[in-house]
C-alpha cells in the first residue's frame, strides 16, 4: 500500500482527494483515475482474501478426509485413497494463494501510481486557483448584499432581508471552503517538498504581507497590530476586498522567491542602517 512507502504524501494525497469529494475544488482526472484504479483492484482484493478464508487452511481442509480413513481403519474396511481429492484441494488453494498475491501486487504498483504520478503543480495551477479565484469573486459579490451588517453579529441577521440572510449563510460556506482550499494547498506543497525558504509559510497568503501591515518577522507579533480581522467571516471579506490584490495560491517555489526576496530587502535596511 502507498502507507508503505511514505506516510506523508500518501496523507497529502489523500487529503486533496478528501476535498476534492467534498466539492471544495477539483484534481485532475489523472488522480482521480488513479484512485478508482486502486480502488477497483483494492475490492477485487477482498474478495479473494474473502474466498481464500472460506477454503481455510490445509489442515482445517483436510479434517474430513482424516476422519474418512480413521472410518475406514475402525471398520477393518481399505483405507481410501485420498490423493485424488487433496490434489483438488491443494489446486484450489495454491489458486486462491497466487490470486491474492497477484492482487496485492496490482493494487502496489497502483499506489505506485497514486503516489508518483500526482502532478502536484497542476492541481495548484489548474485547479487550486481558479477555486481560489471563484471564491474571492464571489465574496466581493455578496459583500453590497449584506446592506452593511456587521457579520460577527448573527443575531443582526434573523430579521434581516431574505437576499441579507441567505448572503451571510452563502458566506459561511465560502468560508470553509476557502480553509478547505489552503489546506490542499498544503498538501499539494508537501507532494512539491516545499517551501524550502518560507519555513514559516509567511508567503502562502499573500504576496506581500509588508504591504497589507501583516508582520513577516518580529521579536514578539503579538506587540505588533494585525489588519487581519479574527472572526472568520470578517476576515474572509477582508481577503476578497481590502487585501484582494495580494492573495494568491502560490506553489512553493514562488512562495521561496517572494520570502527571498523579503530577507533582501530586510539585509538590505539593516546595511542602510548600519552604514549611517
């Protein structure tokens, strides 16, 4: 099974595909096929396994025969021959033994399949962003229909208009669904074996955090004003309004640019300063 050969991108794939399921966004068909092949073999699996116990072992097998010749042998009578049904049964055996091997072998390479041929980049490029995308715009587009209230405050909402209410509750899902959505993007980073820069994943936001206020490094950030506001629904209009510009699906690698070139910046004022 992929376990086998590597816990970690086997549960990030396994979690893009969990999403994926869930309607969050989508993979491309090449997982998906990848995993009904798997799954196909996986069940033809267990049937096998299934008949191989039905059979049981050879001495569980070969109890009624034993007890044909102890008969035999208390009634004085030949013994019979019991080569004839053992070769049967030793066949059937060997033929439930092997299908099972070569099933397991097939659903292996299989998972081989699944755990290889994930092009991580695509599910990012093609498929993470336009979701990404989708979101944002439709955030923005449900924003005028709230009429300015407060969304922290959902009592505010039981009376209000049915397009108000139905707006706030549209934004709850998009809500999950963009957690849903930075999620796989971490599993689809991890399959990447990044960011190798961006340790702290600073950069898998926003392009440029130093330009909405958010703090990339400092000494104590709880010392330092966050522009992102705590309450889920609130920061998600924050996100698909004031700090649109700068959100993005980034894959790891443009994540280390951007950081890189943040900490040249950073060396770069601290030689400034310096040099003063």
């Amino acid at each position: 099974m992929i376990e086998q050969h590597d816990r970690r991108t086997a549960g990030s794939i396994n979690a893009l595909l969990e999403g994926a399921q869930l309607g969050h966004y989508s993979v491309p068909k090449s997982l998906t096929d990848a995993q009904t092949t798997r799954a196909t073999i996986s069940e033809e699996l267990s049937r096998a396994l299934a008949e191989l116990d039905k059979l049981g072992t050879m001495d569980a097998a070969t109890a009624p025969l034993a007890t044909n010749v102890l008969e035999a042998a208390r009634a004085g009578k030949p013994l019979p021959d019991v080569s004839a049904p053992l070769a049967k049964l030793e066949q059937a055996l060997q033929a439930a033994r092997l299908r099972v091997s070569v099933l397991r072998a097939a659903r292996e390479l299989a998972a081989r399949d699944l755990l290889f041929g994930t092009p991580a980049e695509d599910v990012i490029i093609e498929h993470l962003r336009p979701a990404l995308a989708a979101v944002m715009e439709e955030v923005a587009a449900l924003v005028p229909k709230l009429e300015g209230r407060d969304v922290e405050n959902a009592q505010g909402f039981l009376r209000a208009p049915e397009t108000a209410r139905e707006a706030y509750a549209r934004l709850s899902d998009l809500a999950y669904q963009y957690s849903a959505l930075r999620d796989a993007q971490r599993s689809a980073g991890r399959l990447l074996d990044g960011p190798q820069v961006d340790k702290g994943n600073k950069f898998a936001e926003f392009r440029d955090p130093e330009a909405l206020g958010v703090p990339v490094s400092t000494g104590n950030a709880r010392e330092v004003p966050q522009p992102i506001p705590e309450h889920r629904l609130a920061r998600l209009i924050w996100l698909a309004t004031t700090a649109r510009n700068q959100v993005w699906m980034p894959l790891p690698a443009e994540q280390d640019e951007q950081a890189a070139a943040y900490f040249q910046r950073a060396d770069n004022r601290r030689l400034a300063a310096f040099s003063m």
